[in-house]
C-alpha cells in the first residue's frame, strides 16, 4: 500500500541532518547550560551558537531570540506580557487566527477586560488592510495588533510589511504568528515594522516541542514561567539544548535550500490542483490556495463536490489507503466543532466536504498523481 504523508502543515518529517545533530547533542553536550563548570559552559555555548544562527538568518540580533516550547508558547508570552505588563488595553486580530492567539486573547478579554477588534476579512479571507487602519484610527488606548503571516489551514498570506507600517504609524505593537512561513519564505524582520513574532521548529523540518519568540529589544515582556533567569529572564526552565540546536541545523538548512524546495513543492501544488481540475468537475479551493502567487506554496485546502454527511469518512478512507491529509488545524482535531476559519471564510458551501492537503520536499509526483486518483474515485463513488 502507499504511505503518503500530505500534512506537513500540521507538522514535517525531520531532516536526516537535524536527528544526527540531536544525537550528537543529546550523548555528547549533556551538562546543564546554567552550570559554570566545563560541561554546562559547552552546552551554554551551543544554545547561544544557535541563537546566533537563527538571528542571523532572520535579520536580528541573538538577544531578540527568546527560546520556548513552540509557537504556541510564544505567542501566549507575547498576548498575556504585553496585556499584563505593557499597559495594553486594546487587542486587534482577525476570526481566522490560530488558536493560540485566539484563545489567549479570549482569556486576556476575560480576565483582564481588554477591548477586542476583529478585523473584516475581504473575499476568500483576505485581511482587510483598510479596515485595519480605520479601527486604529478611532483607538486612543494603547494597542497590539496580532495577524499571522501564513494562514495554516488555507495558505493566506498577509502582507507583513503593509501591516506593520499601519501599525508604527498608529503607534500599535504588531506582532505576528509565523509559524507556517518562517523556514519557508526569506524574512528579514529587521526591514518590517514587526515587534513580535512566534516560531515552530517542527513546521520546517526541525523537531517538536521546541520554538522561540522573536522579541524586538526594549519592550519589556516578563517571563510566564517563574523559578529561574533563563532566555534573558523571560524564560525559566533548563533549556532543551538538543533541540534548539537541532531547530537551528534545521532552520539554516531550510534557509540555504529556500529557492530550489520552493520551486520543487510549488510544482507539486501545481499538478496537484491541476490534476483535481481535470479529474473532479466542480472541485473548489478555499481561501486563496488555489492561487499559486497568493497563497502558500505549500497548503491547498480542497472543497470537494460532496456533502459533508457524505463524506464524514472519508479523512479516515484515505488514511486507510495510505494518505495522511487534515479537515484543518491539528491542534483542535479533537474538537467537534469543525474549522473555525472555513466557517469564517466560507458562503454557502459550509454543507461540502473541505480538506487540507499540505506539501513538503519529502513529496514525489507519484504521489501526487495517487491522491488526485483516491479522490476522484471517492467523489464519482458519492455521486
């Protein structure tokens, strides 16, 4: 049977490269980093080494890297720090954030009684820029906005550098949730308007459980996690040191193999929506994924001519046959409720079956041509 792994937005297989690193680190740098004897300045040494990397990578120095246990982590650290220790009252963000923002600021709403603003969404999701500005334009408390680059269940993408510069010039924090588009896209945010930002390192290739926040200097953010002076004060814990280096080998190699990986997965995701076009008359593609220049090289979300009381199998028939693919967000598979961005974005066609498909390197052609023939064998089944 064919093994065929289409969820690389939920998270990516690890480079040969990146489990040789963890090796190395785990039998070889095993003294405490906060420890000032030999052992402990060696493994000190490898987290700040890697600090340095990702900051040079990303156009930063390595005092703005803040090392956490994932994006999640980060952006909990940015929302709830600059409410409870910036002086925010005001937070601006949109319906089809991920979760970790939305959730936290839910909380922030109500335990902090902050005002929420939720930016329109234009057709397809499109964040309305406009709108941004004029909801900015009547605050006069201080604000953040929070928007993500890449949206990670229909592939969006958010002009950062417009979004910034609306924000400096309203005087509000921008922060924003890069978990789908760092190791992907070439960013430099030290040539955008950006305060904060949230990084994952299983979403290019590195392992899980680790991330950092990207926390421009002087903003005053305190630690969530009390007990000790670790990531500058605002992190307490021992660091995972195996797995920021290996997150750093990771993001370096993505970095060096950007152009040649994208130009390679944007030729799957063009055969692949090529291929369902030919194959299954009336397939459609939420949000904007079905657009090769405005969307995420790496997402295609599927709207399949089939109702979804027709088709509330089929996520495990095709893992039956092999295929791994999502209905969105890994982080809330569990939950009845279905996607919270396909419910926001979508007019009239919520009855259909939606699915994401999302692409790596790792991918081949062969299996490109094996899912389009799956799916078109299912729908022409429920018809």
């Amino acid at each position: 049977m064919n093994q065929v792994y289409f969820d690389n937005a939920a998270t990516t297989p690890l480079r040969s490269e990146v489990i040789a690193t963890m090796q190395h680190v785990l039998s070889d740098v095993y003294g405490n980093p906060s420890s000032t004897h030999s052992f402990g300045r060696e493994a000190k040494t490898q987290v700040e080494l890697a600090r340095k990397k990702i900051a040079s990578i990303l156009g930063v120095t390595a005092s703005e890297i803040i090392f956490t246990s994932g994006g999640t982590e980060a952006d909990n650290l940015v929302l709830i720090s600059c409410v409870r220790d910036l002086g925010v009252r005001h937070i601006v963000t949109s319906f089809i954030e991920h979760h970790a923002v939305l959730h936290t600021v839910a909380f922030l709403k109500k335990h902090f009684g902050i005002t929420v603003s939720y930016v329109n969404l234009l057709e397809n999701g499109v964040v309305d820029l406009m709108h941004l500005e004029k909801i900015l334009q009547e605050t006069s408390c201080k604000t953040l906005v929070s928007l993500m680059h890449v949206n990670n269940e229909v592939g969006n993408i958010l002009d950062l550098k417009k979004a910034g510069a609306i924000c400096k010039r309203y005087d509000a924090l921008f922060h924003s949730d890069t978990v789908q588009s760092v190791g992907h896209y070439d960013l430099d945010f030290s040539k955008i308007d950006i305060d904060f930002a949230a990084v994952s390192a299983h979403k290019f290739h590195g392992p899980k459980g680790v991330g950092f926040a990207f926390v421009k200097k002087q903003h005053g953010l305190k630690s969530l996690i009390h007990g000790g002076e670790q990531e500058k004060g605002l992190r307490a814990g021992t660091e995972a040191v195996y797995a920021i280096v290996a997150m750093a080998e990771a993001l370096s190699i993505s970095a060096a193999n950007l152009v040649s990986e994208r130009e390679y997965i944007l030729g799957l995701k063009s055969c692949f929506i090529s291929g369902l076009k030919a194959s299954i008359p009336g397939v459609k593609f939420n949000g904007l994924s079905g657009d090769l220049q405005k969307s995420s090289y790496t997402i295609v979300n599927v709207l399949l001519p089939v109702l979804q009381e027709r088709a509330v199998m089929l996520p495990f028939e095709l893992d039956i046959k092999g295929i791994a693919c999502s209905k969105g967000s890994a982080c809330q598979s569990g939950s009845s409720m279905g996607s919270h961005v396909l419910q926001a974005i979508q007019s009239g066609e919520e009855r259909f079956s939606s699915l994401r498909f999302s692409f790596s390197s790792f991918n081949k052609i062969e299996e490109v041509d094996y899912v389009v023939d799956v799916l078109k064998q299912f729908v022409l089944s429920k018809k």
